[in-house]
C-alpha cells in the first residue's frame, strides 16, 4: 500500500495562483513589482488554531501593504511598509477563531513609486476547525473513564494541541504518549516508551504519516480492481503498524468532501487487527454506519473511536491527530453481520459529550464513558 498524497493537495489545487506585477517602461524606464517566494497561491487556507505564518517577498520599489477588509484584525502582519531592492521575511500572526464560522482577511502590496503598474492582492482564508478537526470553540477533554476500567488522560499546549496522552487500561495495560511540534521545521514528533515517530506537519499541527524505528502510523490508498488508485474522498485506509500490533481502518466517504469546516461521514468501517507478539486470533470486522444529529466537532476527541472499545482503539485517532479519520456526525448505530453496536449520547450545555453508553447487542455487552473537561 502506498501512502495517500490527496490530502495535502486538495487545498492546493483549489487556490488560484498568485499574480503579481512587474512592469518595465520603455520612455521611462524603471523596474518596480514584486516575487512572491510566500505564500505561494492568492488564498492561503488556516485552522482556527493556527498562530502564525511567514510572508517572503523582494520588492522591487519602495512599498506599502494595505488591510482591505476592516473587521480583519485577527490577522496581522509585522511590517506594513518598506525600502526596495530588498527581500523582506514578515510575520504573519492570526488569533483563535471562536466564531463557528470561517473567516477571510485580505491585503494588497503597492509599489508607492508606481501604484497603478505594480500591486499584489492576497488572502489568508482561517476555517472554523481546528486542526484537529473540532470547531474552534470545541471544549478540550481532559479525561475519560469507562465503565470496563480504562482511563484516558489528556493534556494539551495553548493552541489546543494535545501534548501528552496517557492510556491505561485492565491486566496492567499502560501506554504513554508525547507530542512535540516544531513549528520553524514543519516537524511533528510523538515518542512512546519504546518509539520515536516523525512527520512532515502542515499549518493544522497534523501529517499524513509518521515513521519511526519499526512503527509507522498514518494514511493508505485504496485501490479500484484495476489497480488505480481511489480518492480519498471515496474511501481511505488509516493504518496504525506497531511494534505490537498491527490495526487498519478502512473508510469508505463515497465522494464526501474533506475540505475543512465540511460536513462528511463514513457510510461504512472495515476494521483489521493482527498481534505480532501475542498468540490472538485476526479480527476482521464490517460495519455499516448510521449517525445522529448530534456533531461530533464539539470536543477536541473524536468519540465515534470508542465504537469498538478501548481495547480495539487506537490512542491516535481518538484525539484526532488524524483529522480526515473524523466523521462529523455522532454514530448511533453499526450494524455488521452479526447484529448491532447502539450508541446512547448525552451532552453538556455546550454540545461537548458529557456521556456515552455502547451497547453491543451481539455480545450482551455495555459499556458507559464519561468525559470531563
């Protein structure tokens, strides 16, 4: 299996590319304009997390940026005018988006010597998610303690990042996560007591996969019979190959969209567990998929993980490092061969899951969570 390149760009190739002007006079000769080494498009598209990015630009004249819309003062630039001849790198900063809606900033770049002949217009276009793929008003889960005795700690940094994660569960069952994002080198790291995994990290604080020493977690292309491959707005493979075990997620969207702030559910779920050092049988199971009205954007896990148990989940995908894995909606059914999972859901004031039982019909079993923030 090949890992899926769709995602990364998806965006990219929504945006139009920047255009910027440069003009030579011939009875009046001068050179004036400017090269835009960042951004690279006349839309750049940023989570309601996300706090910074860069602007490179030479210019050619002496030069002035202008803020084209009046109620855009989430974003910011560190210079708004300067010398020519010159490359300039600019911070670019954008606070939180609480709003529960998307929101657009745009600026122009003006050559103060030629106004007419030499000027750039640009946007930054922030959603109403997070990285993650909460809203960005999603309450931050702190704990979640099952009736079955699993327990779940969470931590997270000041943008809502999770930074440690801590799973613990019957017959001695611990496992320690740490997160570290390294912003300047588009770097994400998360260690274990027995592993180091790295990924390439885009301006969501997320990657599409990460490598380490004998783990590799992250997405999967699926394939049509005559071997092309899907898009992952059809269906995709999350896949989780550990020291362990090895766990997969097949997702079948049939042509949802995964653009950010999207309203998108997996019509079905295939799920495959091997153990590698334990004498377990291979499970194989799948699963069609029924939702409530209830959103599942609303606290920064992503709950429809607990469906299978803590037993078969996976750490990663229920703090929804992995944003495109997360459905929108709050299953409340799945019903595979055998029979059905029911999923009961209560809410705090703010929407966030205050309570869920899963009921699997087919094994008699229940199973309640509780969520604290």
């Amino acid at each position: 299996m090949k890992t899926i390149k769709l995602f990364a760009n998806m965006l990219a190739a929504m945006a139009v590319a920047l255009q910027l002007t440069a003009c030579l006079g011939n009875e009046d000769p001068y050179r004036a304009g400017f090269v835009f080494s960042k951004p690279t498009s006349a839309v750049t598209g940023i989570y309601a997390n996300t706090s910074t990015d860069s602007l490179v630009i030479t210019c050619y004249g002496p030069w002035h940026i202008t803020a084209d819309m009046p109620d855009a003062s989430w974003c910011t630039i560190d210079g708004m005018k300067g010398q020519g001849s010159a490359i300039y790198f600019l911070g670019v900063h954008f606070t939180p988006n609480t709003t529960d809606r998307s929101r657009l900033a745009q600026f122009t770049i003006t050559d103060n010597d030629h106004p007419n002949e030499a000027h750039a217009t640009w946007q930054y276009l922030q959603y109403a998610t997070r990285g993650d793929g909460s809203w960005g008003t999603a309450a931050l889960v702190k704990s979640i303690t099952s009736s079955d005795n699993w327990k779940v700690n969470i931590e997270y940094d000041a943008k809502s990042r999770p930074i440690k994660l801590s799973v613990k569960g019957p017959d001695n069952y611990n496992e320690q996560f740490s997160m570290a994002y390294y912003e300047s080198e588009e770097r994400l790291t998360v260690s274990t007591s027995s592993s180091t995994m790295n990924g390439k990290m885009d301006n969501g604080y997320q990657t599409e996969q990460l490598l380490g020493t004998g783990d590799t977690i992250g997405y999967r292309s699926q394939y049509y019979s005559y071997g092309i491959q899907m898009p992952a707005t059809n269906a995709f493979n999350y896949v989780s190959a550990r020291t362990k075990r090895t766990q997969a997620y097949a997702y079948l969207l049939n042509g949802k969209s995964l653009t950010p702030d999207s309203l998108h559910t997996a019509d079905s779920l295939i799920y495959y567990c091997q153990w590698k050092l334990v004498d377990k049988p291979k499970v194989v199971e799948r699963y069609k998929l029924d939702y409530s009205q209830m959103d599942n954007r609303y606290q920064t896990v992503d709950v429809n993980q607990l469906l299978l148990g803590m037993s078969e989940c996976e750490p990663l995908q229920l703090i929804s490092m992995f944003r495109y894995c997360r459905s929108t909606s709050i299953v409340k059914q799945a019903t595979a061969a055998d029979g059905t999972i029911d999923v009961t859901t209560e809410l705090n004031a703010d929407r966030s899951v205050h309570r869920m039982v899963v009921k699997d019909n087919r094994r008699g079993t229940e199973v309640a969570y509780e969520f604290e923030y």
